[in-house]
C-alpha cells in the first residue's frame, strides 16, 4: 500500500514549471563541469527529522499526520516506517538518505535488546536499498537522547556512560558498514558543559580523542573504509560544545592525531550560531582539506537556536556551491538535509514541498556558482588582488627565502609600500547579483 498515493515521481519540468511537485533546476543528468547535477549534488533525507519529526515542542503536542505509523514503539511500525522511507525517496528522486541508529529503530530494555531491534530494520533497510539502489550517506549514533547521557557520552565524569557509548558506537558503524553507508558521523550532542564549577575540560577532552581513536582501531577491525566525520556546532543542548566550530574541529583533531581519517560535516545553522556564515565554515574547512560533508539546512536570523529550516536562500546556496567547487567538490560526503517542516506544516505532502524546494534551492545555486566561476570575473579579482606576492619579495617570501633582516633592508631601501588598492566590495557585491 501506497503512503503517498497522490505523489508521482517528481519530475523535472524546467524553470518555467509552475507545478510545485516538480523540479525547476534539478536536472539530474544535466553536466555541469564534467559532472551531472546528482553527481555534484549527492542528496541525502534524514531519517530523523522527515520520519521521526512529530511536531513536539516545548509548549506543545505532536502535530504531524503521519497515517503510517500505528502509535506504538515496536519494531514492526519501525519496519513499516521504513518502507513509507524508502518509497518517499524513490518517489522524490534522493540518490541517499543517512540515519541515527535509534530513529530508525526502537531502544530496547537493554543493549542486546536495542542490537536485536536495529537489525530487524537494518534487514528491511538492506533490503530496500536492494530494491531501490538508494544508498545510505551516514550513519551515526544518538547519544544524547537517552537520560544516561546527560552529563555527556564520551566526554562524561561517568566511565560508564563512556563505555555504554563505545558499545552503541561500535554496532552503529558495524550495521553503517553493512548497508554500505560511505561515512560515519559524531555530533557530540552532549560533548560539552553547563558549568565550569563541575568540569575537568582537560580530561574530558582526552577521553573523547581515545574514543576516536577507539572508533578508527574498530573500523580497521572490521573493514570500514567509510570517512569519519565530526560535525561541529557551538550550543545547544550544552551551553559550551567542545566542537564548537569548523576551527575548533580542526584543533581537537589535530590535537589529538585524527586529521588522516577524519573530515567534517558542516550544517549551516551550526554555522550561524557560531557567529559565522556557512560560506566562512566551509572556506575555513576547505583551505586545510578537511571538507567532508555538509548538512544543508537554515536557521531563522531572528532565533538563537537550531531551526533546521530547509534551504530556499538562493545567494547561501550560491556561496555555498561556490566553495565546494572551489575545493573539488564532495566527494564521498553529500548534500544531506538535516532540516525539518515546520510544526504547522504537518501533512506529509508537505515534507516532499519541502525538499522538493531545497534541492531546487541548490541545483540553481550550482548553476550560479558554475556560471561565476564560468566567466572567471571573481576569480580573476582575487588573482590580481594577491599578485604583489607571485614575484619579487612577495614570491621571495613564499618561498622561505626571507628574513627579518632581508625585509628590513628591502624596506629600508624602498621606503614606503607599493600603494595599496581597494577591496572593491560593492562592486563584487553587485557582480554576484548579475548571476542571481
Ligand atoms: C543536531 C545535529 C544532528 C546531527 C546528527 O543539531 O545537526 O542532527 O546532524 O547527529
Ligand atoms: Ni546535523
Ligand atoms: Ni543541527
């Protein structure tokens, strides 16, 4: 039986469409720079927040209408649940879709019991990517939901929960490796603190570099090649997370000899809320070849918290196909839509608008980008912006042929600097504008 028997597979009808189950700008066979649209793109669906979003919020009830589900927690309406999955990605034309291990099944009374669940669906998940050739992106692990976790998983004041956590790990990235999920992602939704009066901040990040490196000996163990990603984020649920930034990622790893496996997944409203623009995070990522992932959704300026809204901005779209081409693109990481309908928007029809919507959002921001770089104006500025330094002391000191004292005499001799030119930003402002 159908759960969307009004929906057909969404087509693409071209830019002139006014039909809002069809697709404007996702051309999926469409080559852009040697590469078709879905190459580029790879579009993931999150299983937690389009199969398991319910509406509730802090003031309210759940209000989504979902006629599939049978109001209970058993591992059948989790089986169920995962077929309606599957037939609303086929039928939206999503090349993959990445999971929690506790959205797609149900915790048990105790781990063997929540191991047993998992692979009851983890069959019927295999099963559907047989039959539909959709993949999975990521898996992951939640460990932040459960009580047991409050004061943090790895980085906890109780072993324990450190242990409790390794476990759900090791059989989270075991049933990743099995459905051929191509990464395996940390969001260490309780990995921080509310108070300093309570936390050894040294010992807790310790524990939590041996956690990773825990997690890559069991991945050579079992043969996963998959590339492990941290995605960072600054608050929310803790008032500090460790992995606060793209910056702060990089420090950890590199603090802790991770940088050779790992690779980051960065969402946009993680990005706001640290005080940045996506655009900064993935530059920042990108320049150090750490760009992993990304999760594509927006938060609300106005709101100081993580809306999950889904993308319609063209120009965050546009910046944000800009850096990935920059960098060479995604490679095994995707355009994964960690973003939820709004409350009010409880119909299932509405979650296919919804993607339907930011998947559009991003195939016109790839054409921007790719039309940018096309014409190569921006790119052209920023080469001569910085040309000062592709010859004489510029090109000296970049390639470790200066001193302290060779720059004194340079400068002692020229006097003053070759005058400065200006930054043009208006002018840059109004070039992107052309393209939009
Ligand atoms: C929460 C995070 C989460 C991760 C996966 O804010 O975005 O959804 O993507 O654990
Ligand atoms: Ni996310
Ligand atoms: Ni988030």
């Amino acid at each position: 039986m159908s759960a969307f028997p009004e929906v057909n597979k969404i087509q693409y009808e071209g830019p002139d469409s006014k039909n809002p189950l069809a697709f404007r700008w996702y051309n999926e066979d469409e080559v852009i720079e040697g590469k078709t649209m879905k190459e580029h793109l790879r579009f993931s669906v999150v299983y937690w927040h389009t199969f398991r979003g319910n509406g509730l919020d802090p003031f309210g009830s759940p209000t989504m209408v979902r006629p599939w589900e049978d109001g209970t927690d058993s591992v059948e309406n989790a089986c169920n649940r995962a077929r309606v999955a599957f037939e609303f990605m086929e039928k939206l034309g999503a090349p993959f879709y990445a999971f929690h291990d506790r959205d797609v099944a149900p915790e048990g009374e105790s781990l063997a019991q929540s191991h047993a669940n998992l692979d009851a669906v983890v069959a019927v998940l295999k099963e559907e990517q047989e039959r539909t050739g959709i993949k999975l992106l990521w898996g992951t692990a939640n460990l932040f939901s459960n009580p047991r976790f409050m004061h943090g998983a790895s980085t906890s004041c109780n072993a324990d929960a450190f242990a409790y956590a390794a476990a759900q790990v090791k059989k989270a990235m075991e049933v990743t490796h099995e459905l051929g999920g191509e990464s395996y992602v940390f969001w260490g939704g309780r990995e921080g603190y509310q108070t300093l009066y309570n936390t050894d901040i040294k010992r807790e990040l310790d524990h939590m570099g041996q956690f990773m490196h825990m997690a890559i000996d069991h991945s050579n163990k079992i043969g996963f090649t998959g590339q492990f990603l941290i995605e960072p984020k600054p608050k929310e649920p803790t008032k500090h997370q460790y992995d606060s930034d793209v910056a702060a990622c990089i420090n950890f790893l590199r603090n802790y000899d991770l940088t050779e496996r790992f690779r980051l997944n960065i969402e946009t409203n993680h990005a706001t809320l640290a005080g940045h623009t996506m655009m900064h995070e993935l530059d920042y990522a990108g320049a150090q070849g750490m760009l992993g992932s990304i999760d594509a959704n927006t938060g609300d300026l106005m709101l100081g918290w993580d809306t999950d809204q889904f993308p319609t901005d063209i120009y965050l779209t546009a910046q944000v196909m800009l850096m990935l081409l920059k960098y060479g693109g995604l490679n095994q990481g995707g355009v994964n839509f960690d973003a939820k309908v709004r409350r009010e928007s409880f119909e299932p029809i509405d979650l296919f608008y919804a993607h339907v919507g930011g998947m559009d959002a991003f195939a016109r921001g790839l054409k921007i980008a790719a039309a940018i770089r096309e014409e190569g104006e921006l790119c052209q500025f920023v080469k001569d912006r910085y040309s000062s330094w592709d010859s004489g002391v510029g090109a000296e000191i970049e390639s470790g042929n200066a001193s302290f004292e060779s720059l004194e005499a340079y400068m002692l001799e020229k006097g003053e600097i070759t005058e400065n030119v200006s930054g043009r930003q208006e002018m840059l402002e109004n070039l992107i504008n052309r393209y939009i």
